[in-house]
C-alpha cells in the first residue's frame, strides 16, 4: 500500500512552521512523515501522496467496505472458490474470448418500486447485478453477494441502499 515506499524517518516541526511553509512541507511530505507540534507536544502528522494511486491506496487501507470484501474473498478462496493467483491470467484470458452478451441473454429483470430503478436482475452463478435505471440507462455491478441482493429487493429505499452498500462496493460497468 501507500506507506510501504515511505523512508522511516519522521520530521517534528511546530504548527507555526506549518502555517508558513505549508506547500514546501506537503512537497516533503512524500518522502516522509512529517510530524506537527503543538506547543511541543505532538497534534498531528502531515503524509504527503507522490501519486493520485499513492492517495487512493491510502483511502483503502482503512476503508471498512474494501476490509470486508477482502475478508469475504478470503474465506471463498478457503471454502475453495475463486481463483488462484497462478491461474488468473488464462482465466482472464478465456473470459475476454467470451461472446458479449445480447440483449436476449441479459438478465431477467423484473420491475421494483423506487423513484430511481425501473428494474433489477440478479443471476446468482455469476453473482452479476444488473440495475436499469429509470433514465434508461443499465448497470452491471459483479461480485454480488446473493444476501446483497436479497437485502436489496427488501429495502424500504432500493435507491438508498444502493449508494450505501452497492455503488462504491462492487465493480460495475454500464450496460447501455
């Protein structure tokens, strides 16, 4: 992640010295951590990004839905499904050969009660969620947990749950 190019040493430098330099200290910043006194004690630390990945990895290390899915991955792979890391390539490989699906092999959506989706549909071998929206346009979300689904159609807001369990969790991409 972010942290594993940084160098272990740490600057201490007061708030002041912040307040007057800042752009020079986040320049800084991306070599090391850089820590801030307040009236000597330490307030604060100051990490710099030398990349927008740098930030991104950062945001993840802690982000509690990313931790989940990586310890829902974690026990597919122990339960035996998945993919091993050595075969990822020609599974990738096979699936890119696949045949685009047509709009006849689209999932069965079938019509929901919320001001945002028109319809959902969920194919439980493939865990693919396909959404169409009320603007018309349909969205593939993949690596759906069945139970995700469920919660989904029983949801008072299916709108609501959808940015808060669905949109930022899964890999998605836009059908039409």
């Amino acid at each position: 992640m972010a942290r594993t190019g940084r160098k272990s040493k740490m600057k201490v430098i007061s708030l002041s010295e912040i307040k007057n330099g800042l752009s020079h200290f986040l320049r800084e910043a991306e070599t090391r951590e850089i820590i801030i006194t307040r009236r000597g004690k330490p307030a604060g630390v100051l990490i710099g990004f030398e990349s927008e990945e740098d930030w991104f990895e950062y945001r993840l290390e802690d982000d509690p839905r990313f931790l989940r899915r990586i310890e829902q991955a974690r026990k597919n792979l122990h339960a035996g499904r998945g993919v091993r890391f050595e075969d990822l390539e020609s599974t990738v490989k096979r699936s890119r050969r696949a045949k685009p699906t047509t709009d006849a092999d689209r999932l069965q959506r079938r019509p929901v009660p919320s001001t945002t989706m028109a319809s959902v549909g969920y194919d439980a071998t493939t865990q693919t969620l396909e959404i169409e929206f009320r603007n018309g346009r349909v969205y593939q979300y993949r690596s759906v947990e069945a139970a995700t689904f469920e919660r989904l159609m029983k949801a008072r807001s299916k709108g609501q749950f959808l940015n808060a369990y669905v949109r930022n969790s899964y890999p998605f991409f836009r059908v039409s």
